[in-house]
C-alpha cells in the first residue's frame, strides 16, 4: 500500500533496513585520514511518517503521527463496498487495539487480541509488507481432525495444535470464514456449534510483551450483567471498566461476558463502564452499531454484598445523523467515548468506534458525577452517487456531558469548502483521507476517506472547529494494478475557516529533502554521522511522497573532497566517521521512474555540492528526529531544493506552445542556514538534451524565479526536457535534468 515509517521506529528502521556496508580506503587527501563507514540505505528505510499494518482480517490499519503527540489510525476494510464496523481502544501500555465486527462475536474466548494488537504487530514488524506472514497457532480437540480454515496456510501439526500463518493476501478470504461462521451462529441463535471446522481457539503465535505490573490493591468482585437489543442475555460481548479517581488504578480496558454475564475483579473506587454492539442480520452482516456506556459507578468497601451494574443494548437508542445544505448519502460515522478521571484531567481515555454505512446509536443523555465525560462525532457523507464531486466531513465534540439529540444541522456559514484540485497524468482513481484532530480523541484523529476522479476537482465541506488542525493524505491508484502506486501526505495544518483550495501532485516531482509532517530530518548531520537519503518525489504544494521501490530505479554517489566514498543503486546513505571541521560534499542521484500513472519527470539527474561539519547546536525543531541514530545536536545539510510548475498547465500536465513560463522555486531545504542565493539559471530542450534553449529568469519573491521561453509548434506533442543550475554564496550549488518534465499541446 504506502511505503512508510512513523518516528518511533526510524531510528531502528534505518539499521534494520541497511544493506551490506562498505569501509573503503582512503589516501591521504581523505580527511583526518581516516576511513569511513558507509551504508547505504533501501529505498525508503529513511523515508516516511507512517506505518501499514494487515491484520488478519485482511483490513488495514495505517498508523500515523498526530500533532499532539498520539497517533492516528486509518481503518480501510478488505471490502470497502460492505457494511463494515471496528471497535478500538487502548490498554494501559499504550497498545492500540483495532477490532473488526468479523471477529468481535469470538474475541477472546477462540479468537486472541493479541491478532488484532497493532502496536505489538508493527513492532514486531508484522507491516509495511504484502510478503507479511502473521503467525498464528490453532488448538483442536485431541482426536479430532479440524477443516484448515480458509485463508490459513499450515506449516506444522501435532495432536491438538497445529501452526501456520496469513497473509495480507489470504486475510480476505479468512474474514470470509468468520462471516460464514456468523451467519451460522445467527442461524443457530449462538448455540455453541463447531467453529471454523473444529478449531477451538486461534492464538496469535508472535512474541508478546510481558504483563505490566500493577500494584496491589484490595479487589472486590463486579458481577457485569449484559443484556441485548430484545431484552435477553447477549450470548457474548466486551467491555471496558474505567477508574475515573486514576485511569492506572485497576482500570480494565478489555473484559468479556458469556451468555450476559461477566465478572472483574476491581479495587474500590468511581468507575465508568462502555462497550460496543452490533446488530446482525440474518446472513450475519451487521445492520447497526451502538454503543453503551454507564456514565458512573461505584465499588464500594467489602460489605458481603456483591457490587453489579447492567450493560443494556436496549439504552443505545439515539442515531448519530446529520442533514446537510446539498444532498448527499451518508458513509460512515466515527464517535469517541471520551473520560477524564480526577487524578489525570489532560489525559483522555476511552474507546473508539468507525461504523461504514450503518447506523449508530448512543446511549445519550449523560453526565459525569466524577471526572468528566464526552463524545467526539464525525459524520462522512458525500454527493449521491455517481456523482463523486463533494463530501462532507462533519466534526463535532461535547465535552460535557453527551447531549440527548445527535442530530446535527450545519448551515453554509458554520461549513468552510476546500477545492482540492488533484492533477494526474493518466485518468484514473486517487484516495484522498482526510484527517482532523483537535487533542481530544484518546485515538488520536478523526479519518475519513473519498474515491474521487483524477485529474478532476473534488469539494470537501468540513465543520468550522475551533483549534483543530487537518491532514489531507492523496493515494494515486495505477491502472491495472488495483492498488496504490504512491502516497502523498500534506503538512498538518489549521482547519481552513474561509473557503480555500489545495492543489494535490501539481508540477513536476524531483527529489527533495524538504518532508515536514514526519518530523523527520532526510539530509542531516548529528555529530560524527551524516544521512543523506533525499525523498523520491516532492511538489511545489508543501507537500512530499514516495513510490514503491518497485517503480524506481536509483543510483547514488558520494564523494568527499573529491574522494567517492559510495556508488550503488540506493536512494540514501548514512555516513559514520565524519570529522568534526568542515568538507565539501559531492552527490550525484539519478531516479528513473516507471510508475504506470505517471507520464511526467520519469527521469531526473541530480547533482549537489555543498559542505558539512560538525554542528554545535541542534538546528531542527523539538520534536523532530535526526536520522543518524545518535544523540548529538543535529542540524539539516545546506543542500538546495527546487520545485517546478509550469504556469497554465491543466490538471494532467499540459501547456500550450508559444510563451511558456515556469514558477521556479530555489531554496535550501528546510531548517538548514539560508545563505543567499547567488545564481539561478534556467533551459529547455525539445529533443531530448540535444540542443539546449536558454530561459529568461528573474526573481519574482523568496525562493521564486520566473523563467521564460518560446515553444515552437514543432514541440506539439512532446514532453520537453528542463535543466536548472543554482548557486549559494558559500559554495554549494544544485544541477538538475528533468526529462519530459510536460506536455506541450496545440493553442486553443
């Protein structure tokens, strides 16, 4: 799917994902003598802000970095047109749980969480991969010869266990079996038949961190009745206890009840108690989706009496709904339970829910008696199909209390429209998530996710929130291919307030270094050390992004005072040994692209000069990450970037011949030293670098350049070829080749 790492794992990504290392020798001219150590680093390893995980279900959860500190989960299910549910929450090591209505009915008494931990699955790098094999151990009654269920490959057998392992591939197909499993169940009104052809419980089979120590208290026993929708004792269900005096005391964020009765054992205290619920059809696929809460409740001291509380389907009665100005179908709701306990009050806790095209209902009308309660709704709707150019993405927070009506009625004026402009050189289908977050959701950020025409325009009306800051993620999908070829991830920014647009994968793309929303320094210098691994695509959008390996053919070089100290087909490398006093620094990168949606800058010829040392201080902002795996100040290389959009170009990167003018961008990438730039130039060539035709350039505003020429009729047709040389005062300098860097087509 997308090719990315999330700051937590970089460092460790970057030693896991190095290829064989090279010492040279060096002559004298080498500084200090010394040799080097250089590795070079696959493509990517160095690369991006997210991680991707499959769980056996065949869904994707991809994790990413939020602005305030907690992560955001997508969820894209394996049948993204079924009606499709998830329940998530967080235990207290801070493991993030993503559980699909497809394994709800068996979690925990035959399903393990831990299949479903994404924490602990992305840590154990079970992601980021479609060669994945998640390990998985299935028991089975001594003397029985269980049916291998569907999507399970099996690698060994023994009297009563056998393991084997899925795939991202074959968790569709797993998920299918746990469908046909439902609707047998439903059938049977849950009597307890075989399940999955005679298997009695499917573990996870990967390593699991250790239980957390928690320290001893006096417990009493809660005795948990659960009721459903018709009145009678639901045959399964989860919940969860929250301690409102101190989340870390006695707190269960996972429990279970068989047959509408569950027990845990707590110590004395305020509590709070939620869980999720599906309803089910006759074929087993879910008709709605509610979620039941106890605002409060207390355990008091031993007094022979067994505290109880009841958890009643039949009180989730209120339908999260929205009516919007223009017509449009709903898709999806998102709501967060949110508590803050007394001890605690900025850290929220709680659950999560994602329902896709069914409704939801809460149970409303509550208030906190300790500590607070709240509930975070987002509502997804979007223009009647087939008409694919709107959506609306509605974001609302209570957080006193959960209101009695959850219907919600935005006018024009409490809605801001965002005009994304997607261009895209061959017609096709681009997914475009967007994210809200404001610091309230335990979970992290609100998502949602449109398909939507490209090259086209697509208007997004969001909710105008206070504070909330937004992410817009554009996944271009290559014909033939049936999934994504590459991802591009904007800047978290503020929820626009007047109406605006964005322009997604407008210009020409070249390699950049100047990725900011992962936090994350690609060309930098910590101590002795020194990465240079510049991202494969960057846009003149404030925006960056990466393919596949498998569409990119790399090649780097590196030489130091005229000394090459690596050559070889990477897009990075981390150099160890560095003195401490200023070099100069030669890179040469050359990309070659074969991404089927893409006709434009396939080939591009980079080279940099510049110079390096040891930094004193740290020249990167707090919270961002150096990539060369020490804790040394870290500063970014002065190394210059460029972006490139030729004026009047149409969404699929065409212009028309005669007077062309290209909006150039030259600066140094961001957070190194901006030494002034000295020279800019620009050319273009209408035979493949045959002959070259001198651009006018002129500075128009910082880091802008105007460069202008004529474009025969001649060149109707082809793709031209751009070369621009710039230099800096102190030295360092940038030349770069793009090949059919656009279209040239007739006037009109």
């Amino acid at each position: 799917m997308r090719i990315r790492r999330y700051p937590g794992a970089l460092v460790t990504a970057v030693a896991a994902l190095v290829a064989a290392s090279a010492t040279p020798a060096f002559s004298a001219a080498t500084p200090n003598s010394s040799a080097l150590t250089v590795q070079s680093v696959t493509a990517d390893a160095a690369g991006q802000s997210s991680h991707t995980v499959t769980l056996v279900t065949g869904d994707r959860v991809t994790v990413t970095p939020g602005p305030f500190g907690k992560p955001g989960y997508t969820v894209e299910p394996h049948d993204a047109k079924a009606k499709y549910g998830f329940h998530s929450y967080d235990d207290l090591k801070g493991n993030h749980f993503v559980i699909p209505d497809t394994a709800e009915p068996y979690l925990g008494r035959i399903l393990d969480p831990q299949l479903f931990n994404v924490t602990q699955l992305l840590k154990d790098g079970y992601g980021d991969s479609a060669d994945v094999r998640t390990p998985i151990r299935l028991a089975f009654p001594a003397g029985t010869t269980p049916t291998v269920p569907d999507g399970v490959t099996l690698t060994s057998v023994r009297a009563t266990s056998a393991d084997g392992y899925i795939t991202p591939a074959s968790g569709a197909r797993f998920a299918g079996a746990l469908r046909t499993q439902i609707a047998a169940d439903v059938k049977n009104n849950w009597h307890k038949g075989a399940f999955l052809g005679g298997v009695s419980a499917v573990a996870f089979a990967g390593p699991v961190d250790a239980p957390q120590v928690t320290p001893h208290y006096p417990m009493r026993t809660v005795h948990v009745h659960v009721i459903d929708k018709d009145g009678n004792p639901a045959p399964f269900a989860t919940f969860a206890m929250y301690n409102v005096d101190d989340v870390f005391r006695g707190t269960t964020p996972f429990a279970f009840a068989i047959d509408g009765e569950g027990r845990v054992s707590l110590p004395e205290g305020n509590y709070s108690a939620a869980m999720a619920f599906y309803d089910r059809g006759s074929d087993g696929l879910i008709t709605a989706q509610r979620l039941v809460s106890v605002a409060d409740f207390k355990v008091g001291p031993a007094d022979g009496t067994t505290p109880s509380i009841t958890l009643d389907e039949r009180t989730a009665t209120t339908q999260v709904t929205a009516s919007t100005p223009k017509p449009s179908e709903y898709k999806s709701t998102s709501v967060a339970w949110v508590r803050h306990d007394v001890a605690h009050p900025d850290l929220p806790i709680g659950l999560a829910d994602v329902a896709g095209a069914v409704p939801y209902y809460v149970s409303a009308g509550q208030k906190a008696q300790v500590g607070t309660l709240g509930l975070a709704v987002g509502y997804h709707s979007a223009a009647p199909e087939p008409d694919s150019t709107y959506s609306y993405d509605l974001y609302y927070e209570h957080r006193d209390g959960i209101p009695a009506d959850l219907h919600y009625r935005p006018s024009k004026d409490q809605l801001t429209a965002v005009d994304n402009r997607y261009h895209r050189d061959v017609p096709g289908v681009d997914a475009a998530f967007t994210s809200i977050d404001t610091g309230y959701v335990p979970g992290g950020t609100f998502v949602s996710g449109d398909r939507v025409q490209a090259p086209g325009h697509h208007t997004d009306y969001y909710t105008k929130v206070p504070n909330a800051l937004i992410q817009v993620e554009t996944l271009p999908t290559a014909p033939g291919y049936g999934s994504e070829t590459e991802g591009f991830t904007g800047d978290w920014k503020p929820l626009p307030t007047k109406n605006s647009h964005a322009d997604w994968m407008r210009g020409t793309h070249v390699p950049t270094f100047n990725a900011d929303n992962s936090g994350l320094c690609y060309g930098c210098r910590s101590g002795d050390s020194m990465v240079f691994a510049p991202l494969q695509e960057g846009y003149p959008d404030n925006y960056d992004g990466t393919y596949y390996p498998w569409f990119v053919k790399p090649h780097l070089s590196l030489d130091v005072d005229g000394t090459q100290i690596y050559a070889g087909d990477s897009t990075g490398v981390l150099v160890s040994g560095m003195p401490d006093e200023a070099h100069s620094i030669r890179a040469v990168y050359d990309r070659t692209m074969t991404v089927p949606n893409e006709l434009h800058g396939t080939q591009v010829h980079t080279e940099w000069t510049f110079t390096s040392a040891k930094p004193e201080v740290s020249g990167i902002p707090s919270g961002h990450a150096c990539l060369t795996g020490n804790s040394d100040p870290c500063a970014a290389l002065p190394v210059l970037t460029t972006a490139y959009r030729i004026v009047g170009a149409d969404l699929s990167g065409q212009a028309e011949s005669g007077h062309t003018v290209l909006d150039l961008t030259v600066a140094h990438q961001r957070y190194a030293d901006q030494t002034p730039i000295r020279t800019v130039q620009a050319e273009v060539s209408f035979d493949a670098g045959a002959t070259w035709h001198k651009a006018e350039v002129n500075a128009t505003h910082a880091g802008h350049y105007s460069a202008e020429w004529f474009t025969p009729r001649s060149a109707i047709g082809t793709m031209p070829t751009l070369r621009v040389t710039a230099t800096d005062t102190a030295g360092g300098s940038i030349t770069q080749t793009v090949q059919n860097a656009y279209t040239v087509t007739a006037r009109h």
